[in-house]
C-alpha cells in the first residue's frame, strides 16, 4: 500500500512541475522546473526497480540537456520589452485542440478497464552490477565501437569548429 502512496505523490508532482514547466512566465523558472520533473521521473525508475535507467536519466538529462538548455536561455536573454506582440488566435487553437484531446483519452480511458496495480518484484534485473556485466561480456564488441565513434564525432567536432589561422 506504501508504494501505491508514494506512485500517486510522485505522480502527482512530475505533473504539477510539468504543468508549471508550460504554465510559467520565466523561461528560467520553467527549465528549472523541467529538471524538478526529470528527479521526479527518476524517482519513478526507481520504483520500478530500475536503478541504472535512473541514474543515466538524471546524469544524462537533468545534467547534461538541461544544462544546455539552460545556457541556451540565458544566452538568448528573453526580454518581454524585446518580444513581439502575437495573436491569440494559435493560443486559443492550442487550448481548444488541447482540450479535445483530452476529452479523446477521457472517453478511452473510461470505456476501458485498469488492472489492480502491484509492484514488482524485486529482482536484481535493474542493478548496475548487472547491467554492466551484460555490456562487458555479451556486448563488448559494440560498446567498443560505439566509443570509438563518439570518439570520431568529438575529433570531427574539433576540426569543424576550428578557425584558420590563415
């Protein structure tokens, strides 16, 4: 019963902080609140006993994409003085779209039937001692060339973003 508690308050929280991630007027707030989001996303792997996909989640997106993002919007410097005037027109047709939409899944999800909800059983499926058994033996081939090949991707990156000194 603890862990049915614990789905719906980090469900309910992943779609408050998504809420806010649309609704909020900074685009500051709004990445901060989408990092909020990917922890709680997390904290949902973790429930489903999947440790790793955790923790590549939360490195890969809320320190990585979200940085960037991040430094993406304050290198933009979004200004409501510098910001033109628009139309309501696409807002009030993303509502009314939006809307139907959710009157779709409503009307799905209630001619439908849900299973009881039950956790998994705790395996040792999502451990990382597992997970990186599998790759250095069974796949060690591929996870060699996939590094060889974001290896080629930096060096390719350098060598574009280079200037002539010329």
């Amino acid at each position: 019963m603890s862990s049915q508690i614990l789905f719906f308050i980090l469900a309910s929280l992943t779609i408050v902080s998504a809420l806010f991630v649309v609704f909020s007027k900074s685009p500051i707030y709004s990445v901060m609140w989408m990092i909020f989001c990917f922890f709680t996303i997390a904290g949902h792997y973790v429930m489903l006993n999947a440790q790793f996909l955790a923790i590549v989640h939360v490195i890969v997106y809320a320190g990585a994409i979200m940085v960037l993002l991040l430094f993406t919007v304050m290198l933009l410097n979004l200004n409501k003085e510098s910001e033109p005037h628009k139309s309501p027109l696409p807002k009030f047709a993303a509502i009314i779209t939006g809307g139907l939409l959710m009157l779709v899944l409503l009307a799905a999800m209630h001619s439908s039937t849900l299973p009881e909800y039950s956790s998994p059983a705790f395996s040792d499926v999502g451990y990382v001692q597992k997970v990186g058994t599998k790759i250095f033996t069974e796949f060690l081939l591929p996870f060699e060339m996939t590094s060889v090949l974001f290896i080629a991707a930096m060096i390719g990156s350098v060598v574009l973003a280079k200037k002539d000194k010329n």
